[in-house]
C-alpha cells in the first residue's frame, strides 16, 4: 500500500480507472443484452439498451440454430491435444535448458528466443504450401500440429525459467538414491512445478483456442470450423442473426475468462518471459 | 551447476527442434524462395525470378499506402495505449475497495480473442441501426445515422479504438507489476522531501518504470503490428484497401488473389522488420535486471 493521502490525484486516478473500465466492458454489457433478445428486437429502431422481452432461451437454442457444439468440440479437441504435444515437447526441452550442459545450447536458446518475434503471416505463405504438400489442408491435425509449435518457444522459456528456480540439490539427492534423469525429472522436478505447468499449459490452450487467421486459412469445410471460425462465418450469412451470435461470442470467451482469472498471478509473468529473459 | 549430458541434453531438446524447424523455420526458408520466384496460384515454384517480386512491390501504389497505414495504425495505437495505461496501472496500484473487481473486469478484453472484440464492435457500429446512432441521435449529437464502417476516418478511427481497448489490459497490468517492483522506501523518502503525488511520480516512478515501459512497448508494436483480426473483422480492408494493414493485405495478396509471390516478398519484407525489434530487444535484455517482472 502506498501511503498517498486521498487528495485529488487519488480521486482523480479512480475516476480515470473507472472510466477506462466502463469503457473496456461496454461491449461485452452489450453483447449480453443483445444475445437475450428475440430476433424482432435486433432492428428496432431506435435501438434500446435492455430487451424489453428477455429471451433466456436463445442461449439453448443457438446451440441447435447453429452447428456451435461442432464447433466448440472442434476447438476443445484442437486445443487440448495442441496444450499436449506442446507440454510434451516443452518439458524436456525446458529441463535440458535448466539442468543440462550440450553442444548448441546457446544456439538453442537464442533461436527459441527469435521465433517468438516472427509475426504469423510470415510463415502462414510457407506453412500453407507445406500443408498442402502433406495433404493436411482442411484437416484440424495441421492446427495442432501448429499451435503446438507456435506457443513451444515460449512454453521452453517459461518452464526453464522454473525449473532453473528449484533447488537442485533435491534432484541430486534422488540420483544419488538410484533414481535416473528422467525418474528424478518426472517424480521431483514435475510433482514440485505444478503452478509453472499450469501457467504454461493454460497459456497453450488459450492461445490455440483464441487463434483466427491460421485456421481461416487452412480450414475449408464447415464440418471442420473451430469455434473463432464458426462465429466469424456467421457474418457472411445473408442475415445476421446477431442474437446468436453475440450469445456465441459470449459462450467462447467464459472458458477463457475462468482460465485467466485461475492463473491472474502469472499472467504478466508469462507474457513478458520470452522477451525479458 | 547444470551436469554435463551431451546426450541425454540433445535427446531432450529433439522433440522440439524438429517441430519448430518444421513449422516455423521451414515456412521461412519456402517464403524466402517464393518471394525470388514466379509462384502459380497454386503456390507452387515455377522457376527463379529474381528480384521482380520485390521490384513489383515498389511500383505498387496499395502496398506503399498500406505500408504508411500499418506504421500509422501501430504507433497510434501503441501510443495511446501507453499513454492510457500509466494512470491505469497507477490507480490499480492504490489501495481501494473494488480493486480486485476493477482487475477482474479489465481482464474481460484480454480474455475474449481479437476476434471477438472485433465482432461485438461490428455490431455496435453496424449499419444505420446501431446502438451508437442511436444513442448519439437521442442526445441530438449527430442528426442523420453514421456507417461508422463505411469510409474510410471513421473506420479507422473505430479500429484505432478496438485495437487500444484490447491493448489496455496487457499493458496496464504489466506496468502495475513494474510499479509494484518500485521499493515504496524510495515513495517515502520522496514524501519525507515533501514531494506530492504528481512530483514523486514524475522524479521517482516514471523513471523507475522506464525498463518495464520500453520492454512492454516493444511488445505491443509486435502484438499491434500483428493484429489481423481487427481491420479484418470490421472492415475487411475497404474502402479500396484504404483500412488494410501490410498483414491482411498480405493475407489478400495470397489467399484472395493468388499472387503468392508478392505476398512472399511483402512477408520477408516484414519478416526483416521484425527481426529489427528482435535485436533491439535482445539490447532490451540488459535492463532486464531492473524489471521486477522476470
């Protein structure tokens, strides 16, 4: 606590915080009141603020007006298998970064390091052609393979950062008891990491479940949308039915939100890992 | 002391060689020779080109234009972002009842993908019916309906707006762990001097913050640079691509138009770019001493 008196630079700060709150959540109020309408309430004009009939039900129905549990499934699986090849590839990786001496360490690090600065798009053209050599174009596997890779670099980092913080004099200990790297890896150092796994597991998964413009551009097939798709494609449709839509919009950021709210210590921790190291 | 396992190291780190050289470093080196070919629409090789790709995209009129809007887009909303952010992370700094709910709320942005803090802005902003018209032609602000998203100021001005309001949350709760790493010893002496608020913040946090602030703005030019789904969700590009980023225009370029060979050129184009930032941020790295956050 900062021991300011409550002069007018205090207020002042509140009511700018508040006004940056109000603003920041406005859409998301919105969102909500427009997903609780009944479709002959979308147009009216002028338009109001709260329905004036609440419709409860749209948030059951947008589940069969719209393919959305197909999607939300394809998103869940898309995610939670990209969340696992990236912590099975990350932990090992992390580990021998934190513990291990081998040749091109340095080299490692510094590479990992550098692919958290390429931007997406400039690998989309390259990876867009590979894809289509390996005929996994329109095949969700290509966005798991993907995700997995593009958040690795970073779940390295993190979990080296962690590991590196546990006393290895514990690890040692084991070994010397007969265990072997990998027996002291999975029942010392795993068991003693868990808020680290956590933090880097549920950064994967969001970043796999919020990603957009890799998927527009390998996914074809409705059947085969993940959940930012699905939404975004119910723009191109001849009339938005925007209840719904924003009822989906809703429903895809809730896992999310309990998510970020779950892991709120970490969060700047993890974001600026990669660059402050 | 880490033990020396050449082996066991190696073994370790396969895994993740591969995928990422797969997946991310292959793509570049196939970019890489796209953009000194000729590449059918297919975006298969057809055969060396040298520079012509490149030499295409200094002739081409949209791709200067869309260059000047990108570096627009991104120091506006980078700036505006930081300069909202510091009372931002100022005020969460303070002591008050609600703190723990004015974080949760702010969280709400960040949480939802781009995407979708697109989508719900295209819907307030839609067509003539929108909550905003509405709300604005009831208070006598404006008289006729605006197509907020139909030319080409009010678009970006609507985009400029998306684009900090999905900034603020990460760059005011990283500037608050940079406050909260400022030792309140210093606050106290800068008291005990008789320094109000607005000197001892000044003298004492904002050059305290300096590390946090350059190593959070390094990465919101990399997030803002990149954000594809805002212009693209909102406006798609138009009018004539005058709302379009080097990203979606790229996007385009490739996946619309089938000019895979441009699009090659323009994505090395940032490629080098970016790797620019990179290094300034690895000079970035000797302040990471200073920063409380690790």
């Amino acid at each position: 606590m900062r021991r300011h008196e409550r002069g007018l630079s205090w207020w002042l700060l509140l009511a700018f915080l508040a006004l940056v709150v109000a603003v920041s959540i406005f859409p998301f109020a919105f969102a909500l009141s427009t997903s609780l309408r009944p479709r002959a309430e979308l147009f009216s004009f002028p338009p109001t603020w709260f329905p004036k009939t609440w419709a409860w039900e749209n948030f059951v129905t947008v589940w069969s007006a719209v393919p959305l549990l197909r999607y939300v499934l394809n998103s869940l699986v898309v995610s939670v298998l990209a969340t696992l090849l990236n912590m099975a590839f990350a932990i090992p990786a992390g580990y021998a970064l934190a513990r291990l001496n081998f040749p091109g360490k340095r080299l490692f690090r510094q590479a990992l390091l550098v692919t958290q600065m390429f931007s997406p798009v400039v690998l989309l053209i390259g990876l867009f052609r590979f894809m289509n050599q390996v005929h996994l174009l329109d095949n969700n596997a290509s966005l798991v393979i993907t995700y997995a890779a593009l958040s690795l670099a970073f779940s390295v980092w993190f979990l080296a950062g962690y590991f590196e913080s546990i006393p290895i004099e514990i690890e040692e200990a084991a070994m010397m008891d007969g265990c072997t790297r990998v027996g002291a890896l999975v029942r010392v150092v795993l068991p003693m990491s868990k808020p680290a796994l956590v933090a880097s597991g549920v950064f994967a998964f969001i970043w796999a479940w919020n990603e957009f413009m890799i998927a527009l551009t390998f996914i074809s097939t409705p059947d085969n949308r993940t959940l930012p798709l699905g939404i975004y494609s119910f723009l191109g449709q001849y009339s938005v039915e925007w209840n719904y839509l924003m009822a989906a919009a809703l429903i895809a950021i809730v896992p999310v939100l309990i998510l970020f709210l779950l892991i709120e210590k970490n969060l700047v921790k993890g974001l600026t890992a990669g660059a402050v190291k | 002391m880490p033990r020396s396992e050449p082996l066991v190291g190696l073994l370790f780190i396969l895994p993740t060689v591969v995928l990422v050289g797969v997946i991310v470093f292959y793509p570049i080196v196939e970019t890489a020779l796209m953009s000194f070919s000729t590449v059918n629409s297919l975006a298969q090789r057809e055969g060396f080109a040298g520079l012509a790709n490149y030499e295409a995209l200094l002739s081409d009129t949209v791709f200067l234009r869309v260059l000047a809007q990108t570096v627009f887009w991104t120091v506006a909303v980078v700036g505006i972002t930081t300069v909202v952010s510091i009372p931002v992370a100022l005020a969460l700094n303070l002591n008050f009842r609600g703190r723990r709910l004015a974080r949760a709320l702010l969280i709400v942005p960040w949480a939802a993908s781009l995407m979708i803090n697109a989508i719900i802005w295209r819907w307030i902003l839609d067509g003539q019916h929108s909550i905003i018209n509405g709300t604005l032609m009831r208070l006598h602000l404006i008289d006729q309906p605006i197509i907020w998203l139909g030319s080409e100021q009010t678009a970006w001005a609507a985009i400029i707006l998306v684009g900090i309001l999905v900034s603020i949350p990460f760059t005011s709760f990283s500037l608050l762990a940079g406050l909260q790493s400022v030792p309140s010893e210093l606050y106290e002496a800068a008291m005990v001097d008789g320094a109000g608020f607005w000197a001892s913040f000044w003298h004492v946090t904002l050059p305290l913050m300096r590390p946090v602030l350059i190593v959070t703005t390094l990465l919101n030019v990399i997030y803002v640079f990149n954000s594809f789904p805002i212009p693209w969700v909102l406006t798609q590009g138009s009018p004539a691509y005058r709302t379009d980023i080097l990203v979606t225009y790229i996007y385009k370029r490739a996946f619309a138009e089938g000019q895979f060979g441009p699009a090659a050129a323009m994505a090395m184009l940032i490629f080098v770019l970016l790797l620019a930032f990179s290094l300034t941020f690895s000079h970035i790295t000797k302040e990471r001493a200073k920063v409380g956050i690790k």
